[in-house]
C-alpha cells in the first residue's frame, strides 16, 4: 500500500487536467463523479508530493539505483503502461505520468496499442500497468460493484482488488431500502477505496453541451450517455 500511495503522490493530477484537458475537468477522489448522488466530498484525492512518494518507496525498502531508478532485492522499479493508442486524451495522459514517476525514480514504459488488443490484455488482466477511463451510470451501483467487488475478479475487476471492507459496503450499499442509506455505504466504501489506492484515480472531463434554444427538456445527467438519455425524454418545439 505504501508504493502505491507513493505512485499517488509522484503524479500531479491538477497538471494533467490543465495541460490535457484545458482545464475542462474535476480531479477525482474515487469512483463516484461530482454530479453523482453517491459523490463524497469529504474524500480527498491524494496531494502532489514527490518528497513524499520518495519517503514512502524509501519506507518500502526502495533505493535510487546508479541510473537513479529504484532498486529493491536486485529488481528495477519498472513496468510498462499500456493505454488505447487511438485516444489522443489517453495517450498523452500516459505520456505525462510517465514523465512524472521518472522524477520520483520510476520507470514506465509506455505501450500502446490497437483498441482490439487493448480491450483483450484489459479483460484478461495482461497489463503491469494500464490507464483506461470508465463510463460511469447514473446509479453507482452497476460500475462500482463489478469493478471493485472481489467476486468480480471475471467481470471488470482487472486489478484484482480484494478487501473485505470494500466488499461489504458495496453488498450493504446493494440491500439498503433508500437512498439516503446507500448514500452512508457508498461513503464508507470511497474511504475505503482512497486508503487502499487500488487506482490512481485522475479525472472526470468535463462534458460541454451545445443545444439549440428550440429544444424543450433538455436535462444533463452525469453520465457519457446522458445527453442520449435526456433527449429522449424532451420534445422538440418551433424550428
């Protein structure tokens, strides 16, 4: 835990969000985006800190090897990052963060590859590293369970996160009778999830909508198909 809290300090999220997304986006702490009822604003996102990423590796037993990465029990601090080589937002995501764990004496090798082949190795867990977005659903429930839930190790928990904490706020979550309720587990889980860091969450990008004025009932909804969503549910009125 303690490397991968380091990982977390070593990247500078807010850098990514001005320099790849113009600033049209909200840092993340967690699974749950801002416009979603489950969000927890209580839940910070892990601060940039390189002194502290290198403190925390150093308390794992890694030292500055003579090209200056880490070096533990004689093996580098060193693995691939594979990403969708046709998302431009991805690829130059990946190439930032890279550049930043070198700071900190990590080195990633940045992989890219076809959208076929990237979805196979992401199913089949094939990576040592991987950055990839997930689109989120109005209710928390679909996209949170199967990606951090321990029996989902076949379904979309590609990192094979296991903690029976997580686990049993997320089966809580599933059997609360209202809201306000899956709202109080939900929030424990995000606790949870940022103290165990399985990820380094980046970002939510910001969606910009552009309507024409004569379209009634246009609502946004916290989701990448929400605009589809919302149309279908307004009318369209003069010309």
């Amino acid at each position: 835990v303690r490397d991968r809290r380091a990982l977390y300090h070593a990247i500078d999220v807010p850098a990514i969000v001005r320099e790849v997304l113009q600033g049209y986006g909200a840092i993340s702490n967690g699974q749950f985006p801002p416009g979603s009822w489950a969000f927890d604003p209580s839940v910070k996102p892990y601060a940039y800190d390189p002194n502290r990423a290198k403190a925390l590796f150093a308390e794992a037993g890694w030292k500055p090897g003579p090209d200056g990465i880490l070096v533990k029990d004689g093996k580098r601090l060193a693995f691939s990052l594979r990403h969708d080589q046709a998302d431009q937002t991805v690829k130059d995501t990946t190439i930032i963060i890279q550049e930043f764990l070198k700071k900190v004496g990590v080195e990633a090798t940045v992989e890219p590859l076809d959208w076929p082949t990237f979805v196979k190795k992401l199913f089949a867990s094939e990576f040592e590293g991987i950055v990839v977005g997930w689109t989120n659903f109005h209710d928390p429930d679909p996209f949170a369970y199967s990606i951090w839930h321990s029996g989902q190790w076949k379904a979309r928990n590609f990192a094979h996160y296991k903690s029976p904490r997580a686990d049993a706020a997320l089966e809580a979550a599933r059997q609360a009778r209202d809201q306000g309720e899956r709202k109080k587990h939900y929030a424990e889980f995000s606790k949870i999830l940022m103290e165990d860091a399985p990820y380094v969450f980046l970002y939510f990008p910001q969606q910009v909508y552009v309507t024409r004025t004569s379209y009634d009932g246009f609502v946004p909804i916290p989701a990448y198909g929400g605009i589809y969503q919302s149309m279908k549910a307004g009318k369209l009125t003069g010309r």
